[in-house]
C-alpha cells in the first residue's frame, strides 16, 4: 500500500494536470470573446452560438374552401386616387394605371319617406259641355285607398314576419331611419291589408300542399286574446317546397282533414298523435319519436354501468336486462332499414316491398313479445309497433320520403319563437295575420328566394334594381 507521502504527491499531480487543462479552455474562451469584441466593433453581425437544428414541423394544410381571398364585391361608384404632379420635382404626370384598390362597404345615408302628390286634373271639354277628370290607376304602388306605399307595406311585414320585430320597434325604426310617424293601430292595419291583398297567394300555396305527394305535419300550442290554442304546420319537400301554418282552437283530427281536403292522398309524415290517424292516406310515423321513447324506457330502468347484458340474469335484474334486449332489438331493426337503403341506392320496387315485408314483419315479431304481458315496461311500446306497423317503414317503399319528422320540427321553430317573444296574439285577426305572412315568408325563404322582393312582387310592385 502507498504511504500517505506518496498518496499527497498523487493527489497533487491529479491537481496540476486538473488545473493545467482549466488554464487551456480559460485561454480559448478569452480569446474567442476577443474576435467577437473585435467581430461588433467593425461593424459585422453578432456570432450566434449553434444550436442543434431542429427538424421542421410539417405545416397543417387547411381546407380547399379556405384558400381563396374574400370575394370582391360589383362596385356602384368608384373614386379615383391620383398625383397630378410628381411630390419631389414638381413635374407635370402622364400615363397611368391601377397600382391597387381597396374596396369600402357602407351604407349611403338613410333617407326620408317619399311623399307622392297625385293631383288629378280636371278639364273643361266644350263639345260635352262637361269637366273630366281621368281615372287613376294606382295598383302596385298603394294598397286600397291607404295613404301607405307597397313598398313600406312590404317592409312592414318583412320586419313584423322575418325579423319578429315588435309593432313598437317597428314604429321607432321607421320614426328614425326613414321619418315616418305611423301609430300602431296603422302599423297593424297595414299587416291587415297585406294579408289580404295576399289571399290568393296563401290560398295557392295551400293546394299546392294538398297536391304534393309528400307532406309533413305537425302542431304547436298558441294564444289568442288569453285562450290556448293550436298551430297546425304543414311543409312538403323537394325545390318547390310549401310552409302552410293555419290556427284552431281544437287539436282534434278534423282540423287535419279540414285543411288537407278529401282530396290529399300523398304519404303524411307525422309522431304519433292520434290526431293524425283517421286521415284517409299513407302515413309515416316518424322514427326520432320512437327512439326517443326507447332512450326514455332504458332510463328508467337502467343497469349498473360496468353490467354487460347476461344471457341469464338474476332475477332482481330479468325486466331491465329484457327492457334493454327489446329496446335494443328496435334500435338494431331501424339501422337496419337505413342501412338496406343505403346499399340498394337504385333498388327497383320489387326490391323495396320485399325489404318493406322482411322488416314489418319483424317489427311485428317485436310487438307481440309483450304486447299481451300485464305491466310489463315494455307493454305500451309493443302495443304501439303493432297499431302502427304499416306506416314505420314507408320510407323504404317511397323514394324521398324521409323516416322522421324534422323537417315539420324545423319549420314550426319561427313560430315557436314568436310565441315565446310576443306570448301569441290579441284578436282573431291578429292570429290570421300572424299564419298568413309566416306562410308566405317561410316558404319564400325555404325556397332560398328573397323574402322583401317576393313580397313586393306579390304585392304588385316592382322589385328594386341594385343601383
């Protein structure tokens, strides 16, 4: 073993050699921060230490529709920006050509009513030894013998319908845009007028209703003057698509015979209310209803989560376990309906009554497991498969003809809306006015047309040209 001389000479040299190679790395250091000292005081850019490259992140591409600029507007007036003399010598400019532009969008001022003065002349004729006065012709630009324009009218109705703008709003808006003081009994009148004037129309888009082959209902409540009533919705679908709305104070089935006609034998697509059952013509019921009322009967009897459906449940868990079996049974049955259609696009009629019989035919399978079991939770939906087993599987006879009843849904929505904003109507007026321009409006809309000019053109009138 070392002596502890020769262990203190060790550890020296250890420190010599450690200090020598610290004195080395000092030097290159100090004379590295030299060249950058000397690098800034002539002038030349900082030495930036290397860093390890990283490797590029690949950039997200968005999506077709999003590379395009904004779409650039058909300008009404254009404003020309250009130096006449050169802003450094002085000398006079020829030539040019457009550098840039840059669109501005705004609004010109607002303008006040225009008031029209028609004064009829009257002439003295010597032959007749009479005056004459001519007669004035002025359809399309007023309505009976108002003192109010068709196109304020449209207007009117456009805010009223459309924009379910209160009357008062109506009154302030036209008071300080256009400064046009109506009072609300006028403002209401107008609404009158152009429901009238528009009976026709409405009329027409009621038989262009009872005339569709398809044809979608359904009902919402609704007050008038403090008493509980009901609106009835029927929309058809496809281009020329119909909104007809009309009010009853029944929600009895008469209402739907009465407004549909004895002569409406398209496929009517509604829930399950029984109002709609005795109309004489095919029916879909509409499937959303149905699996909703499963979720509903799987949610009062639920099964733990981590509980997976046994082939033999115990018998504290046999009618949730059967609940869920059934309900899911459903479920399975209606995919399997879409899904047939999907794969047979092009299927011929024959195809579609065979897949119409396979799929009624286990629908009825499902009604009678439990139609006939005393207080069974699933009683009440089987028996409802079985009274209605004929209509849950139209949609797979007829192209076009959809298994719910959304669009019904959708287009009762406005006026589910203004009932919550105005709490329905005062008179029975009012409520006549209310369906027949919701009608109006919400077809023209659905059609994808403008609402104010279709208005205005139903009403007579011109429609306006962009300047």
């Amino acid at each position: 073993m070392p002596t502890t001389l020769e262990a203190a000479i060790l550890i020296i040299e250890q420190l010599q050699a450690e200090n020598a190679a610290l004195k080395q790395q000092l030097a290159e250091l100090t004379e590295q921060l030299a060249q950058v000292q000397q690098a800034q005081q002539n002038g030349q850019p900082k030495v930036k230490a290397s860093m390890p490259k990283r490797e590029p992140k690949s950039r997200r591409k968005r999506d077709p529709q999003h590379n395009r600029g904004r779409k650039r507007q058909e300008p009404t007036r254009i404003e020309t920006h250009a130096c006449d003399a050169c802003p450094d010598c002085g000398r006079t400019l020829t030539g040019g050509s457009v550098a840039r532009t840059r669109q501005v969008i705004d609004l010109p001022p607002p303008q006040p009513v225009e008031v029209v003065e028609h004064q009829v002349i009257e002439r003295y004729c010597p032959h007749c030894d009479a005056w004459k006065t001519p007669t004035r012709n002025l359809t399309g630009q007023v309505l009976g013998q108002s003192r109010i324009g068709v196109r304020v009218a449209a207007l009117i109705a456009y805010l009223r319908t459309v924009l379910r703008l209160p009357i008062r709003r109506i009154q302030e808006y036209l008071a300080t845009v256009h400064a046009l003081d109506l009072s609300v009994g006028e403002i209401t009148r107008l609404l009158h007028q152009v429901r009238d004037t528009l009976d026709a129309d409405l009329q027409d888009l009621k038989a262009q209703a009872r005339a569709s082959p398809i044809v979608h209902a359904d009902e919402t409540g609704w007050r008038e003057d403090g008493q509980h009533g009901y609106i009835w919705a029927f929309s058809t679908p496809g281009d020329d698509t119909v909104r007809y709305y009309e009010y009853d104070q029944s929600r009895g089935g008469h209402v739907v015979r009465r407004i549909l006609g004895g002569t409406f034998r398209g496929h009517l697509v509604s829930d399950f209310y029984c109002g709609y059952n005795r109309h004489p013509c095919p029916h879909q019921r509409c499937w959303v209803h149905l699996l909703r009322d499963l979720h509903d009967l799987r949610k009062a009897h639920p099964l733990p989560p981590e509980t997976v459906i046994p082939e033999k449940p115990a018998p504290d868990e046999a009618v949730a376990v059967a609940v869920h079996r059934w309900c899911q049974a459903v479920r399975t049955l209606y995919d399997d309906a879409q899904q047939w259609l999907k794969q047979h696009p092009a299927a011929s009629q024959t195809e579609r009554e065979a897949a119409y019989v396979r799929l009624t035919g286990q629908s009825h399978a499902l009604g009678l497991q439990y139609a006939q079991v005393k207080e069974h939770p699933c009683k009440a939906l089987c028996q409802r498969l079985l009274r209605h087993e004929d209509e849950l599987f139209p949609f797979v006879l007829v192209d076009g003809l959809s298994a719910d009843n959304n669009q019904a849904e959708r287009s009762i929505r406005p006026l589910v809306i203004i009932r919550k904003i105005s709490g329905g109507s005062r008179s029975e007026a009012g409520t006549k006015t209310r369906m027949a321009l919701a009608s109006l409006f919400e077809t023209w809309l659905a059609r994808g047309l403008n609402a104010f000019q279709e208005c205005l053109r139903a009403l007579g009138a011109p429609a306006p040209t962009p300047a």
